[in-house]
C-alpha cells in the first residue's frame, strides 16, 4: 500500500487530496484546502503557509506528491506579481515536498491532469471536475456551501481547488497503478 498526495497550489487557497493505493485499487483517504494568509509581508504568509503543509505531511505520511504545475500565462488574469506570488508558493511547496521524499515530487500541468482523466473526447473544464473525480473514486464531492448573505446556499469556490487537488493525486495514482500513462515536468 502507498500513499499519494496530491496539491493544486495557489496564493489564496491551495486544494489537497491524500489517496491510497492498493495494487490497482485507489482509495479516497481526504481532502480540503489550507488558505495561505493575505496579510503581511511575503515572506511571513510563506512561512506561516509552510508550517501547516509541513503539518499535513507529517500527518498524511505520503510515499508520493504530486503538484499542479505553475500556469505562467492566462489572458487576461495574469500579472507578473501574481506569476512570481504563484511562483513562490508553488515551489516553496515543492521544496517542503522534496525535503520529505529525498528527491523532486512529480510536477504536472492541467492538461496532462485533464487529458489523463477524461471520460470523453471534450477535455474537462475546472468546473467539470468536482463531478469528474468523484465519478472516478466513486465517493460523493465533498462540498462545501456558502452560508451566509445573498449567496446561501451555493457552493463556495474552494471546492473546486479541492477538486483540482483530487485531480493531481488521482492523475498521479492511475501512472503509478498502470490505468493512465505518464505526462509530467
């Protein structure tokens, strides 16, 4: 049995999934988001963000780390602050990763994510996949509803970071188990 982890990182929420493998069977274990602090100098919300991922792994124990590899453009929504702030957050991450495992966790982009767990042609949008991992793990999403003001009752905007970082652990669990093929770095 072994242990994958899976994370989709952000500067504002970053979505976690710990999945077992057992032979070919995946199991979900949990998942959730840890949302880094918005206030302070840089280097204290990095900080603090390490302590609790360093937290998490110490308690999920994982053999394997998977990582969402950084997106370095998309029209429109990027600036080179937000870039070097992702940046920061996503290796930082992937140094705590290495720290643990002795060697470099698996990078992956969102297409070789997407593509290697489509049902279909269409590749899966963000908004498609709270409903396409579940279907894969066979488990119900774990959603999370807003709940208070105007917006009660409609799901928060977490549970799709914590359904990309189901999608890294369950992209990388089908390489190791043999069920999908290998598009990393």
């Amino acid at each position: 049995m072994a242990i994958v982890l899976g994370f989709d990182i952000s500067s504002t929420t970053i979505g976690y999934c710990a999945l077992e493998i057992d032979g070919s069977q995946i199991k979900f274990l949990k998942a959730h988001y840890i949302k880094p602090s918005k206030d302070g100098h840089i280097l204290d919300r990095l900080a603090d963000t390490r302590n609790k991922i360093q937290q998490l792994i110490q308690e999920v124990k994982p053999d394997y780390i998977g990582i969402e590899e950084i997106i370095s453009f998309m029209k429109g929504k990027t600036t080179a602050n937000t870039i070097i702030t992702l940046a920061s957050f996503n290796r930082m991450i992937g140094l705590l990763a290495h720290d643990y495992l002795g060697k470099a966790p698996e990078m992956f982009n969102v297409m070789s994510i997407r593509h290697g767990l489509k049902f279909k042609k269409a590749l899966p949008q963000k908004e498609d996949m709270p409903k396409l991992v579940s279907k894969h793990l066979k488990i119900k999403f774990p959603w999370e509803l807003i709940t208070k003001g105007k917006s009660k009752g409609k799901p928060k905007s977490s549970n799709f970071d914590v359904a990309d970082g189901i999608a890294v652990a369950l992209h990388y669990a089908r390489i190791l188990t043999g069920q999908s093929k290998r598009k990393s770095k």
